[in-house]
C-alpha cells in the first residue's frame, strides 16, 4: 500500500505530542482504508488485487451507461444493423464466455450482453460482461482473430481490471480514500497526473488481458496464434487511433504475445480434440 500519512519525528515534548497525535492520526486513517480493502486474485495467473469498491458497484456504473449507449445508438438506427454479422461474433464471444466462466464461476451470474455498433466503436467488454463491437472494426477480422480480440476485452472484465484501476486511485492520497466510485471516474478522466501514476498498471493489465485472452480463446478452439495477426492487421491500420491509445502500440506487445502463444498452442490442439462445453447463450 502506498503511504498515507508520515509519523513526524520531533525532539521537544511538543513536538513529542505532536507524533503521537501523528501517529493516532496515521493509525485511525489506515483503519478506515483498511476495513474498505479486500483482496481479490487475477483469475489464471493470481496475482493478487487490491479492491476497494466492490464488483456490484462496477457492474451497476457499467449497467447504466452501456443501456445509455445501447439506447443512443438505437435512436441513431446504428444498433445491430447486420443481423448476420451480428450472429456470427456472437457466436464466437459465447464460446470465450464458456471459458471464461470456467476460470471465473461467479461470472455465470453475470448479466452477459452483446451487441454491434456502426459508429467509431473498436471493441470493449464492461465490467459484469456487457460488450459492443464496432461493425466496421469487426469486418475486417477473421473468426480466430475476433476471437484473440474477444478474448482480450472479456479476459479485462473478469480480471476486474477497471475495479483495480478505480481502487488504486483511492490508494493515491488520503483524501481520496472516502470518495464515492464516479467521483473517482472523473478524477481519472481529468487529472493527467492521475492518469500517469497508473500507467504502469495499465500496461501490466494490459498484457495479462493478452495471455488471458489467447488462453480463454485456445481452449475454445481458435488458433492462438491470430492474435499475433490481430496485432499485425492492426498495425497497418492508420484508422483505429483509439484502440492504439488505450491499449499501446501494437509492436509492442507482439513479443510478449508470441510468447504466451507457444504455451497455449497445446490447450488449442487438445481442444481441437475433446468436446468443449455448450457455448454460453449470450443475448
Ligand atoms: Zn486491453
């Protein structure tokens, strides 16, 4: 945990109550924060997380601006507008959603929901597994490569990464400590210091949603080795700036991806080879 307030060390007898208060003080602050922390592990590799808000709290936030979304496109008449389309990366992302329920059991009880948009939409799953997809982005994927490109986004909602990343901008400074989840959603969204302090987080996230997301789509029976085209695909593109923004340049992250590859090329061939189980029924 990051430090939240520093004992002062003072040689006078003043100075002397002044620590202790400071240390009172210190000791009072850190049972606040800590009756709020809870620990939670990054399904596959447990790593473990610090949450302070709780998945629930994610889930509603996430619920109502993705029916937001949802209901905005619609007006538009730019919601699911190719029903084929639409069937056939549904189909897809139900077969991760299996897998992924399978790593994390509770997201069975999760509200699962996919739809297409025909605005500048990449691709994103919310926390409690509510997707869209852009209609443009999709085509130009083939199945194993959506699939790399499901993988990733639902391997970030059950690893609970925006829950972590919220929690550890409370983890920041004292006084952010008691401040309510969107209050905390609009800091990230305007303070660039904020937004650099987890920079680091964001990358470490972002390769784990990669490894996570070539496993769930290995085991159910998409070459893994198509993210690593996803990527190549992607970087030839000099139309898709926000997918590169929020997720880093794609030759960067080819390495670590080829690596993880070659241990998920054995979960691809035994899944080519024994029944996997019913693909999850996604609306
Ligand atoms: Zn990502």
């Amino acid at each position: 945990m990051r430090t939240l307030l520093q004992p002062r060390t003072a040689t006078t007898r003043h100075g002397a109550t002044r620590r202790y208060r400071g240390w009172w003080l210190f000791l009072f602050v850190l049972t606040l924060f800590e009756e709020s922390v809870v620990l939670a592990a990054v399904p596959l590799n447990g790593r473990t997380q610090h949450m302070v808000f709780s998945s629930a709290q994610l889930q509603a936030m996430a619920a109502a601006s993705y029916d937001r979304k949802l209901q905005a496109l619609a007006r538009e008449n730019l919601l699911d507008r190719d029903p084929a389309l639409v069937e056939r990366v549904r189909r897809i992302a139900s077969g991760i959603i299996a897998q992924a329920i399978l790593l994390k059991p509770e997201a069975a009880h999760w509200a699962w929901e996919f739809h297409v948009a025909s605005d500048d939409t990449d691709a994103y799953c919310m926390a409690g597994g509510k997707i869209l997809a852009g209609e443009r982005f999709l085509r130009r994927f083939s199945d194993d490569e959506l699939a790399g490109l499901l993988g990733h986004e639902i391997a970030h909602a059950i690893a609970e990464h925006v829950r972590e990343e919220l929690s550890a901008v409370t983890e920041m400074k004292p006084a952010y400590a008691r401040l309510d989840l969107e209050d905390v959603v609009a800091l990230l969204d305007s303070d660039l210091s904020v937004t650099l302090k987890l920079a680091p987080l964001s990358r470490l996230q972002e390769l784990e949603a990669d490894d996570i997301g070539i496993y769930l789509a290995a085991r159910a029976g998409h070459d893994p080795r198509a993210l690593l085209d996803f990527y190549r695909v992607l970087g030839r593109l000099d139309d898709s700036p926000d997918f590169f923004d929020s997720h880093g340049a794609p030759d960067q992250r080819l390495q670590a991806v080829e690596n993880f590859t070659a241990y998920a090329e054995p979960l691809y061939q035994a899944s080519r080879a024994t029944p996997r189980p019913a693909a999850f029924v996604l609306h």
